[in-house]
C-alpha cells in the first residue's frame, strides 16, 4: 500500500476522485495528508469528510518558500509519505521539497503538454482556437508544467466549447485518467512511461 499526500489549492474533485478510487479498490493507496496553502479552499472540507488529516498553511505567514517546505517535509515524514500528488496545486514546487522526493511529485494538468502550460489552461486552449486539447500527468521538475510526461488523453474542442462545456469535459477525463496512471506508476514501482490516449 503506497502512502501518498495529496496537493490541493482549491476545490478539490481530482482529490476527491482519488479518494473514491481508493475506497472502491482502484488505487491501492491510502491518503495520509492533504497539504494546501488556501485556508479557505473547498478542498480542506472534502479531507474533513473523508476523515483525512490536513496540513494548512498561509505562505504569507513564511519569510520564504524554503521554510514552509520544511515545515511539509515534517508532516510528510511523520507520515511516511513516499509520493506526493498534486491535483490543482497552484504553486510552483521549490528545490526543497524536489530534491526531498526526486522522481516522486506527480501532477495533471489540463492541456496536452507542452501545449498550453501554466495558468488557465482550458482558457488558452479556446482563445488560441485549437481543435485537440486533452490532458497530461507528468512528474514534477523545477520548470512550470516541464517534468518528463507519463501519460496524455486527448479530447477533441467542440466548434461551440466554453471554458465551462470544455472544463466540465476535461475534469471527466481526469477523474479517470490520474487514479488509473498513478495505480500504473505504484504497481510498477515507480518506472516512467508514456501512454497516450484519444478520447
């Protein structure tokens, strides 16, 4: 049984989606930690239900980065956390906690990277008027939305897509796509590899 935290800045349906992976025999895992830096995020009531422990910060209330990513690691080990998952973790990760789990941050992102990374993914993907879109787990690395990539899905852009009607379409694929690449990664113990997917 892998022991993960997961990584959340908001309201939380790709934590919840992990949660429920675990519970019906999908992912075999247990979540020891959810760790977010938005005191007010929906996410930190899903852990509650869940009976999950949390560790909740401000980064306003850090001189830096470096000092609440010690203070994580702490609540990490006394956990004996082995991978860390981001599901809409909105910050960038810094070399303490990289070098503390080299080859062991996993993200999703909703884009076919290296297409559309960062912020609002969905939302570059209609303005730039793009046909295919889709989305990405990868491993973390020092870069925005840079770590080598594990697993893509594409979907196709509807001619009369929103960011809503597309969102709403991406969340679907990720609900599916991360609990089952991260069964993947944990029953292979840990080795990187590329699938792709049309969806």
């Amino acid at each position: 049984m892998v022991k993960i935290a997961v990584f959340a800045s908001g309201n939380g349906s790709n934590f919840q989606s992990i949660v429920n992976a675990i519970k019906s025999g999908q992912l075999d895992a247990t979540v020891e930690l959810l760790v977010c830096d938005k005191p007010e995020a929906y996410v930190i009531e899903r852990a509650k239900e869940e009976s999950i422990e949390t560790f909740v910060f401000d980064p306003k209330d850090y001189s830096s980065k470096t000092d609440f990513e010690k203070d994580i690691i702490l609540e990490l080990q006394k956990r004996g956390v082995q991978y860390l998952i981001l599901a809409g973790y909105m910050r960038l990760i810094g070399p303490t906690l990289l070098h503390e789990y080299e080859n062991r941050i996993i993200n999703i992102h909703p884009s076919l990277l290296p297409l559309f990374p960062g912020k609002d993914a969905i939302g570059q993907a209609i303005a730039a008027g793009t046909s295919i879109t889709g989305v990405t787990v990868h491993y973390v690395d020092e870069g925005m939305d840079t770590g080598p990539i594990i697993a893509q899905q594409a979907l196709i852009v509807m001619v009369d897509d929103t960011v809503e009607t597309l969102s709403e379409r991406i969340h679907e694929i990720e609900h599916q796509l991360y609990p089952q690449t991260l069964q993947t990664i944990f029953s292979s113990g840990g080795v990187r590899h590329h699938e792709k997917s049309t969806y």
